[in-house]
C-alpha cells in the first residue's frame, strides 16, 4: 500500500539499498546488489560505459581546440560596433559533455561575412506577448506541470545567470488560466552533490490523497545522471513556494551496463493494480533508444523491472520521455494511471540526435511492462512527430480541474547565442495544448491550443470566400499583424482536382526538399503569408499543397517556409512539415498563433502541428502584414478566414502584497 511518508532526516529502511558508486568505479560495479534487465539488454549494453566516457574525452578535447570558444559566466556582449567586422565562425558547445543536446545554436553569426547589424528595436520586438517566457535569462525544457489547490504550476529548466544554457534550476510560475502568469522564487537550485551541476527534467505526480511528489534528474558532482525525490516543504502553501529534496537522494541510480551520461528525465508515475507505482526513465543502448521501467511502493525505494517498456533500435538516446493514456471512446483527457478498454497510451520520446519529439499510440500491457505500438512501421522515432517545427523535451500533465491532458514543449531560439545575450532572454514556452486521440482517423493525436487562449481574442475581421487564383497573393486588411490568432479554411476548386490536367508524380513530396513555398505544383503550394512586410522581401508561408499520383491519388502535406522570414544572415531558417490526413468532405483548415518571434500553426484541427522560430527585421510592429497566396499552377483556391487581434498576457513578478 502507498504511503507518502517523507521523513527529513534519512530513514535507513527507505534509503536505496547500496551506496552511490562514482563514475569511475560505475563499469566495475557488482551487479549484485542491484537488479540486472534482461539479460540479453546487460550483453547489449555493456559497450554504453566506454561510449560515455569516448563522449566526456571528445568534450575535454573541444575545450582545447582553439576555435571553440568557451562561454561560462563571462559573456561579451554582442555589440553594433562589432557588426561590420567579419567573424570568423566559430563552434561552441553547450551541454553535449555535460551528457545533455547541444544546448546552442550558433554561437556568433553568419558562418560566412558580417553578422547582421540588429538594433534594439529589432531585438525587443523579438519577445513574445501571450507565450510563457521568464523575465530574463535563458529557459529549456517545461518540468513538473501540476494543478494543485486551484493553481497551476509550471517548472522549467532555467539559467538564473545568464541567457545560455548552464547552470539549471527549476524555475517556478504559477496560473489561474495557463495564459496569465505569476513568476516566483526558484523552486530548486543546484546545491547538492547529487545534482550541483544540474537540477534538470523531471515531473511531478499527485498521489490519490492529493500530495505531490517530483522526481527529477541530477547531474552529480562527477557528472552521472541520478534520479532524485523532491516534494513541497509546505503542502498547504497552494502556491508551493518551498521545496525539500529527500536527504536520501540519489533515489536511483544508472544500472548496470547503463551509462552514467545517458540516464535521465523520469516521467511521473502511474499506479498499476498490483499496488505499485510505476514511471520510466529514457536511455539508450549503443543506437538503441530505450526506457526503463521502476516499481515504487514508497518513492524513496526502487526496483528496476525486468526488460524495458520499449526499445526502437536507431533512434539514439531518448530524453524527456512522456507516458499517458488516451481515451478512444471519448473526449475528456485521463489521469496517468488509468488503463483499460478504451484506452491507448501514447508513447513519446525526444530524440537527443536530431532534437524532435516523435510519438506512436499503442498498448500499454501492465503484466509485463511493455508496450507495443499500433503500427510498428510508425514506431517512436521513425513515425509521428509531435511538432515538425522548432518544438522540443515536451511534457503533458493530466488536468484534473478540467478533465484534460495538457501539453507543453520547449520551443529555442535559432538565432546566434549573442543576439540572445543581447536581448537577454532565450527560449519560450508552447502555448499549452490540450491533446486528445483523433476519432476520425483513429491512428494519431490531435493538439489544440487550450480555451482559455481565446480568452485573449480582441477585435477580429472575417473575410468570406476570398478568390485566391493561381499564381496571386492577395494581401488581407488588419490594421496589425503581430499578436494574431487566426483561422482560416480553404477549399480548392473540384475542376483541378479532378481533372486529369492536374495529375504529377509528386506523391513523394517532402516539405523540407522542396524548394519551400516558391517550389510551384499543380495543386499547390497555397496559404497564408505571416509576418510579411508590404515588399513581401520578408515572409513566413504557412501552407498546404496537394500532390496528386499519376493514378490520382491525392496527398496533402502542411508545411512552414522560414527561407524568407528573415533578412538577417545570421538565424537559421528551415522548411518544416509533413503530411496531413484529409478524410473524405473535409475542408482544409489551419490555425496559426502569431505571437511576435513565433508562429505555431496547427492543420485539420491538430492532426499535424508545426512551431515556426523567426526574426524578422522588415516586418516587425507595424509594418507587419498577413497575405494569402497561392502558388500553385493549376488551381484556384477560395478561402475564408476569421483573425483576431490577441492582447497581451499578463506575465508578472509575484509580490507578497499581491492579492491571491
Ligand atoms: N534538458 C535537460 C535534460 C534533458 C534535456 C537538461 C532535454 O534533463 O534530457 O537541461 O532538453
């Protein structure tokens, strides 16, 4: 039976049976005290060790290479004298030695010529109005997300030093809503061995008494990724402003044939009926990306289970796994513990290789902790990405307020790191999202911005049944375009369609190879042009495009074109998308958050789902415009649209005076 009993001082009956081993004895350790996974994991794993250790040489051996430059603490700030001189490029890298992504991503500017002059102006238009982002400094991944005593919480990754990645603690803030937000003090701080060089990801479960607890993960003194226990020093305090760490802590440590670098990000725990609770922690095993399974009675003691929940060889380490469960009967979210008919639980992993958020739906088997997915060819890490734009180490919580599951993701900048430290600030949160099984296709997730974003709606324009030929772009009249939610249908004429004039080999299209909106077909591409400026020499497409088979089969992909966004040289601009399911007498619908810096567009009502990072120069306040275009060849499109101007959230300090 649970019991949730943290005493303060250790408790020599709840403490982890063996002694924490450092890293250098961690390949000799015996196995006996601890539990070994399979056995054919142990032989699979056994290399990881030596791997880990090539990774911290390799780290050493960049710290000497003289065109890295190493950036700790003492910043020089990106200056405009500088911005004519050409600089030369230079490497840097944040968090790979530590055992983590790459946390940068570039460190000056273009790799060939002048960086680009930014002015303040530019820099401050930069910050997002309804999307959650700390006051300063630099913010990763969302952690612990919780509903308690009528607030909820969200923790993030946060450097309190400086805008790069370093130094990470557990920021706190606080919402009635998910949209207004109250910044409080840190909730933990680096400051203890077992996590002085980091307290990084991890998540929060409600016990059924309504207590919380946090498991999160620990870069230790020597740099080995630990679990630790952490929980509110005060439960009564709704705004949970205190936070104790277990003094037993390490609560888990790498098991055997695990390498201490790649171990970590715990997610929160689910209750299985043999009266124990359960949570798994991502990993990996030469190529192989993994996630191990705990049992827990008390969450100070822990039992590795046998065999992993599920493993996707070629995927690489997977962080910030999330576990849960969605209804396929109805629409209302469900509590992390719940299992049965109607249900399949989602399994998402972020891939540290290529920094995407892949998920598959799936069953959940309790008696032996596995989990199998509904379609094997679109596994973890080879099928459904979450986000096909800059969206990254997300986490859901079960909303218990409002019987939802909610999302969040990390969405990073791609500008150079000293435009960050410039502007101060780098990185932003999604805007929350509600995510439910898709009943109509039966084979994904849908994401949803949660209601409470309309609550930020202003006025709003209509425009019905817009005549988009082919070939045009037709600006549309909003006084202004840069704090918008808008939503927008197409529909494209039969005749094209169907007839045989329209027909190309193009069902292999890929957004990212395309050649972006420029790239002409028959049946597309055609949509929305946001953050444009009047000359169009800056634009963000947001669009469609129907590739048709020479048998007539029709596909349609979603895409985002950031090649334009910018004049500047010196921020990264991708082509992102994917293929959207359209079923039979369906519209083609988008809905696109424009929030300054970003864009998150969302087709045929979530099915897929793309976050866009940019930074304009031309087209920022009030020279910001919005356009339909269409650039397909042989199609006219219609389109009707609805957009609101958004107001700001509102996004403050917490003072004591403040009435609750
Ligand atoms: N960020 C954290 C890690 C996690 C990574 C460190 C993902 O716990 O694996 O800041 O971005």
């Amino acid at each position: 039976m649970y019991t949730n009993q943290f005493s303060t001082s250790p408790d020599p009956e709840n403490t982890i049976p063996c002694s924490y081993n450092p890293l250098t004895d961690e390949a000799e350790a015996p196995a006996s005290d601890r539990r070994s996974i399979k056995v054919i994991l142990s032989t699979l794993l056994s290399g990881v060790f030596l791997l880990a250790l090539v990774m911290v040489l390799i780290g050493d051996q960049r710290s000497e290479d003289p065109t890295v430059v190493a950036v700790k603490g003492d910043y020089q700030p990106y200056s405009s004298s500088k911005t004519s001189e050409i600089l030369k490029p230079a490497k840097v890298s944040r968090g790979v030695s530590e055992g983590v992504s790459e946390k940068t991503y570039r460190l000056f500017s273009a790799e060939d010529g002048a960086s680009f002059p930014w002015s303040n102006l530019m820099l401050s238009w930069q910050r997002t109005a309804f999307h959650f982002q700390p006051e300063n400094n630099w913010m990763n991944d969302p952690n612990g997300p919780l509903y308690y005593k009528g607030w909820y919480h969200l923790f993030y990754q946060y450097n309190p030093d400086g805008a790069v990645w370093g130094n990470i603690t557990w920021g706190h803030a606080v919402s009635k809503d998910l949209i207004h937000w109250l910044y409080l003090p840190l909730a933990m701080i680096p400051d203890q061995w077992y996590d002085i060089n980091g307290v990084w990801t991890g998540s929060a479960t409600q016990l059924p008494d309504g207590s919380i607890v946090v498991l999160y993960t620990g870069s230790t003194d020597k740099m080995v990724q630990v679990q630790n226990l952490a929980y509110p020093a005060d439960p009564s305090d709704p705004l949970l402003l205190r936070w104790a760490k277990y003094p037993g802590n390490p609560v888990i440590i790498p098991p055997p044939g695990i390498g201490s670098l790649d171990f970590r990000d715990p997610t929160t725990a689910w209750f299985t009926p043999d009266g124990k609770w359960r949570l798994t922690v991502g990993s990996k095993f030469h190529k192989t990306g993994i996630s191990l399974v705990y049992q827990t009675t008390n969450f100070t003691t822990y039992d590795l289970v046998d065999g992993v929940l599920h493993a996707v060889p070629g995927t690489g380490m997977w962080e910030c796994v999330d576990f849960f469960p969605v209804s396929t009967t109805d629409e209302n979210g469900l509590d992390t513990s719940v299992n049965g008919p109607g249900v399949k639980h989602v399994l998402k992993a972020s891939l540290d290789d290529t920094k995407e958020d892949y998920y598959a739906l799936g069953t959940y088997y309790v008696e032996n902790d596995t989990w199998i997915p509904d379609n094997p060819v679109a596994d973890v890490g080879i099928g459904m990405i979450y986000d096909y734009g800059n969206f990254y180490a997300s986490k859901t919580f079960y909303d218990q307020s409002k019987q939802r599951r909610v999302l969040w993701g990390w969405i990073g900048e791609t500008d150079s790191e000293n435009a960050d430290i410039e502007k101060g600030w780098a990185s932003v949160q999604s805007i929350p999202r509600v995510v439910t099984f898709d009943h109509k296709t039966r084979s994904n997730i849908l994401q949803w911005p949660v209601k409470e974003t309309e609550s930020l709606r202003l006025s709003s324009d209509e425009f019905d049944k817009v005549e988009v030929p082919a070939g045009s772009v037709v600006p549309l009249n909003v006084s202004t375009a840069t704090q918008l939610d808008i939503i927008a249908e197409f529909v494209v004429d039969n005749a094209s369609l169907e007839g045989t004039g329209t027909i190309e080999a193009d069902g292999g299209y890929d957004c990212s190879t395309s050649g972006g909106a420029a790239g002409r077909g028959a049946l597309g591409p055609f949509g929305l042009l946001v953050l444009a400026d009047k000359s169009l020499a800056e634009q963000t497409p947001v669009y469609f495009y129907i590739a048709k088979d020479i048998d007539g089969h029709l596909k349609t992909f979603f895409c985002a074109d950031e090649s334009r966004s910018s004049l500047a040289n010196d921020v990264g601009k991708h082509v992102y998308g994917s293929l959207v399911p359209v079923l039979d007498g369906e519209k083609l619908t988008m809905r696109l958050l424009v929030d300054h810096s970003i864009v998150e567009s969302f087709a045929q009502g979530g099915r897929t789902v793309i976050t866009s990072r940019v930074y304009p120069t031309e087209a920022i306040y009030g020279a910001a415009r919005v356009f339909l275009f269409n650039n397909a060849t042989g199609a006219s499109v219609t389109a009707s649209l609805k957009i609101w101007q958004m107001n700001s959230a509102f996004i403050h300090p917490y003072s004591n005076e403040q009435e609750m």
